[in-house]
C-alpha cells in the first residue's frame, strides 16, 4: 500500500506542545491512525495493557510509523 493511498489529509502534529518531526527524515506532516496495542509479548508481560488505544502517525514523505500510547 502507498502512502497515497491513505484516506486522511497529512496534515502538521503537536504533541504536548512540541512540533512533531519524523525521527527518520525530519518532514513535518503526518496520517493519523488510532490503533490497538494487543500483542501477545504485552499480554503476558503486563494485563492491563490489553486493549490499550495508541495513536499512529505515519509521516507523509518516508512512512515511518510515531506511536502515542492514550491513557
């Protein structure tokens, strides 16, 4: 799948007040996805953290994936 395929906008992020750049090539807009963290490696190591909700954002140039846990 492309990243053109993706259905939302890229559009700039700020998380907690910070603007938020790729780690990978410093672009600055993102697609938001939210996602479930349900993994068999954090189902056994910690219980509470299934069905936990994390945000994904892909940046819009190089497709490397930002998670952010929710609380």
């Amino acid at each position: 799948m492309s990243l053109t395929s993706l259905k939302t906008d890229a559009t700039p992020v700020e998380v907690d007040g910070h603007k938020l750049k790729c780690l990978m090539c410093s672009h600055e807009t993102f697609h938001k996805r939210r996602s479930h963290i349900d993994t068999a490696l954090v189902t056994s190591m910690n219980p509470e953290w299934q069905d936990r909700q994390a945000y994904c954002l892909l940046c819009d140039h190089c497709g490397f994936i930002h998670w952010f846990l929710t609380n």
